[in-house]
C-alpha cells in the first residue's frame, strides 16, 4: 500500500512538471472610441450620506513645557569647543 501511494505521488509530480510555461499574447495596440461610448445611470450625489462628528479626545503633555533651553544651548556650544 505505501509503494502504491508514493508511486502516485511520484506520477502526479511527474505530470504537472511536464505543463511547461504557458505563453500569453497581447494585443499590441487598441484604440477606444470615447464619442462613441454610452454610459448608462445616475449622475446624482448621495443626500442621505451624513458622517457624524466623533468626540476628540484632547490628551495632555506629559512633560513639563519649558520657556528657554538656553542651559542647554549653552553646554552643547561647550562641547563643540
């Protein structure tokens, strides 16, 4: 029984490998004619659609705002000297 299943393993293998490359050919140029083309339907906008406006929540800065930053101007100018 194991022989049977691993030669038709074997064999299915054996087919699919043998398809080869499948090989496609486009057209090489196509002209459309817009006048000609007619389009049916509705050319109207949605009035039901509405979005509702969702609460923003306003999140805090956790760190402190600071005014100056002239200590630390001053000691990055110190060790580019």
């Amino acid at each position: 029984m194991k022989y049977f299943i691993v030669f038709a393993l074997a064999l299915s293998f054996n087919v699919s490998a043998k398809k080869g490359k499948v090989k496609y050919q486009y057209k090489k140029h196509e002209v459309f004619d817009f006048e000609a083309l007619d389009v049916a339907g509705d050319s109207s906008s949605p009035g039901d659609l509405s979005i509702s406006p969702r609460f923003r929540k306003k999140f805090r800065n956790k760190i402190p705002e600071r005014k100056t930053f002239n200590k630390e101007m001053k000691r990055a100018l110190d060790s580019v000297r």
